[in-house]
C-alpha cells in the first residue's frame, strides 16, 4: 500500500490544478466554488536519489520511473471538494468530503495566497489567506470533535458506572482515522487526563480532538498561486509571523508546473518534475516564449514550481517516512534486475518491518539483513535508515 496524501483546502485554492500538475490528469478546474464533487485518486511521485549508481548499477524500477539517478516513487493523491466553514455541520458540500479525507495519511492544505478569493471560494481582493489556514485547522477539529463526542456517549451509555477501558471505545469509533487503542491511550495520558471521560470539561474534549487530529492528519501548507505579486506579498507576512510557526509552508504555483509538464510532453522545454530550472528546446513563438520566461523567473526565484516539493515535504518531512531499496549483498542480479523496488516505510521502520512490509512469508522466516553499503549483517531489530540498501536473509521465500 502506497501513503495517501490529501488535498484540502476551501474552494478555488487550486487543489484540482495541483492534482492534474501532479498525476497527469485532467479532472475539471474552474474559478468558481465546487468544481469538485467526487473525490478522484491519482498517482503522484516522491523523488528520491537513487541507489543504483552508488553500484554501478543501471535500475529498472518494477514501479514509477528512474530519470538522471533520480527515482520517482509512486503514492497516492486524492483531490476532494471544497471546504467550506461550517462543513462539518453540513455547509456547503457538508461531511461528505471529510470521509473523503479518511484514509489519508497527510495533507497537503493548498491556500490562495494571492488572497483573490473570499472564504467561500468566490472572487474578491485583499483576503487575508491566514484566515483559511485558521478555519481549516478548526474544521478539522471539529470534525474529529464530533466523533470523539460519540465515542464518548456510547462509553458512557455502555458502561454506566461500571469499570472499562475508555481507550478502546474511543479508538474503536475513531479507527477511520488510523488509530489504534495503544495510541488512543498515550494521547490521553499526554494530555494530562485521567482516563475517565467523566472527569472531562469541554475545553479536555477540545484539546484532545485537536491532539488526535494533529498526530492522525499532520499538514503542509502549499502556498499557492504563487506567481502572483499579492502572493508573494502574503508569503512573507505569513511566514514571518510567529501564530504560523507550527505549520511548514511550501511555495507554489500549480498553474506552472502544469504549464512546464503540457510543454514538456510537446517538447518544447525539457523539464523533470521537480527540478529549479528548464531548457526551451523546441519551437515556440513569442508569446509562448515570454509565458515561459515568466515561469522560469519564479521556478528559478523559489527553486521549484512548488508541486514535488509540498508533496516531499510531507511525506519526508513531516510523516519522516524513510525510502528504503532491496538490495543483493554480493551484488548478483536476479532474472528480475536489480534495484527494482523502493519502499517507502514509516519512521523508525526496522529490518523486521521492512521484511514485513515486503511479505509476511520472509517477516516470519527472517533471520537478519545485510546492510548493502557496508556488507555487514543487521539485526532483525536494527533501525533502518533513508536510503538504506538492505538484503534480506529469510528462511522463507514469498509466496507467489
Ligand atoms: N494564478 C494562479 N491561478 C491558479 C493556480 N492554480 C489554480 N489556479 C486557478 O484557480 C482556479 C481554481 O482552480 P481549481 O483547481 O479548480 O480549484 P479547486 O481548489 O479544485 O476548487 P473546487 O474544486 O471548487 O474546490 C482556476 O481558475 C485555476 O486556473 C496557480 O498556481 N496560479
Ligand atoms: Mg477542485
């Protein structure tokens, strides 16, 4: 299973600009409110150096792309409607994108930056973009305010007076969000509560919704529309102001990665995703010519159109989900080639995980791993690395 990255945001942000740069797709954008109904699922990338040159290895990648020692690692994206304030109590297209959001890992929270849009999506001018940023955190919350209430009543209905394990009522009806009790239960205790819901007030019930949400839906903020002035303007209020501190903000404009990949599957620029510069290689005229200069000034200004980078950043960053490769300690190919996969793993992920992680069948036959860089063995406990080329040695081969 690939991670599944969210898209969020109130609407006319850009999140359908910003999926179809990402995926390759073509779902509607507009400049009005709910273009978006149904949620769509794409394939986007991560980039990670890849391993293969490190051993004079050519890779094939069994999933993805390899471009100039680069591996483009496949995980999910989905793009879900706008968010309006009061979602949560039904507005606008109401609770139904919030289930859209369940089995995401992490979100990207796409703002317009350029402030040329209201609350609600609608055009306008000077729109402070940190009230978006607010009101979504807070819907959020809500949201997850609303279901932990339930878990609560059930609790408490269940087992009036009686001895129980709050913990497990509570995971039990917050299991949508990735939660199990163990986690359910260190949230708790962190929080400084007793584990007790009636020894609870309302402000216990916010922070602990808020706390949950946090740990089960951690965000980035991408800084769209970017290549406007308003939003170049905005980004530096913004991300000079110490309220934000918490949250990490990525430059972006969707519009022009967008723009670099259509001209690049026409060749007229040569362009990897990603990259803070492009070459014209083909023929365009002098419009053309000046929309690309335009582009490349602020691909070059903020090193990148922002894209790959929001999604890196939280996959990498903020999950510190690490990219590990099988490798083959004394360096023989299978039939298969080499270098052929490249797992992304959560933090802390260990050669028994990563076994796991692979098949069930060399989980439970491991015996140890080799470190391929270094051809020593590891442990079957040993925490794995970023980037870490690891050889399994299992009992157990996967089944077919
Ligand atoms: N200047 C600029 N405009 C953008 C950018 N990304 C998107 N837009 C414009 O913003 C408008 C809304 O884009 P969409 O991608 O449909 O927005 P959305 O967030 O999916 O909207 P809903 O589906 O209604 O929630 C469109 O007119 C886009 O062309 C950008 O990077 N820069
Ligand atoms: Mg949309």
């Amino acid at each position: 299973m690939s991670y599944r990255i969210g898209l969020v945001g109130k609407p006319s942000v850009g999140k359908s600009t910003f999926f179809n740069a990402a995926t390759m797709n073509d779902v509607p954008e507009g400049a009005y409110p709910f273009t978006t109904i149904d949620p769509s699922v794409g394939e986007a990338y991560v980039r990670v150096d890849c391993a293969a040159p490190e051993f004079d290895e050519t890779c094939t990648p069994s999933v993805g792309v390899c471009e100039d020692g680069t591996r483009f690692v496949p995980v999910q994206l989905v793009d879900v409607a706008g968010l309006v304030p009061g979602a949560h109590e039904g507005r606008g297209l109401g609770n139904q994108f919030l289930s859209d959001l369940n089995e995401t890992d992490v979100l990207v929270h796409v703002v317009d930056f350029s402030g040329k849009t209201d609350i609600e999506g609608e055009a306008t001018e000077g729109h402070d973009p940190r009230e978006d940023i607010d009101f979504l955190e807070e819907e959020l919350d809500q949201w997850y305010l609303d279901v932990l209430g339930k878990g609560i009543d059930k609790y408490e209905t269940k087992y009036h007076g009686a001895e129980a394990a709050i913990e497990a009522d509570l995971a039990e009806q917050m299991s949508a969000f990735g939660i199990g009790e163990d986690e359910m239960k260190q949230v708790i205790l962190a929080q400084g509560l007793e584990l007790d819901p009636e020894t609870w007030d309302d402000d216990d019930r916010e922070e602990l919704a808020r706390e949950i949400r946090k740990r089960t839906k951690p965000m980035v903020v991408a800084a769209n529309k970017m290549d406007t002035p308003e939003a170049q303007e905005n980004w530096e209020t913004i991300t000079d102001d110490p309220e934000y501190d918490h949250l990490s903000f990525v430059p972006a404009s969707a519009h022009a990665e967008k723009a670099l990949k259509n001209a690049a599957e026409a060749g007229v620029v040569d362009y990897t995703a990603g990259d803070d510069a492009f070459d014209i290689v083909g023929d365009v005229s002098d419009e053309q010519e000046a929309g690309l200069r335009q582009i490349e000034e602020f691909v070059e200004g903020y090193g990148g159109t922002g894209v790959q980078q929001a999604l890196e950043e939280a996959v990498f960053d903020v999950l510190d989900c690490i990219a590990v490769f099988p490798g083959s300690a004394n360096g023989s190919k299978d039939e298969k080639g080499v270098f052929r996969d490249c797992f992304i793993l959560p933090e802390g992920s260990t050669t028994e995980d990563f076994a796991f992680h692979i098949h069930s069948d060399i989980g439970e036959g491991l015996l140890h791993g080799t470190d391929c860089r270094s051809n020593r063995q590891v442990s079957k406990d040993h925490e794995l690395s970023h980037r870490d080329v690891i050889e399994l040695v299992s009992t157990k081969q996967a089944a077919p």
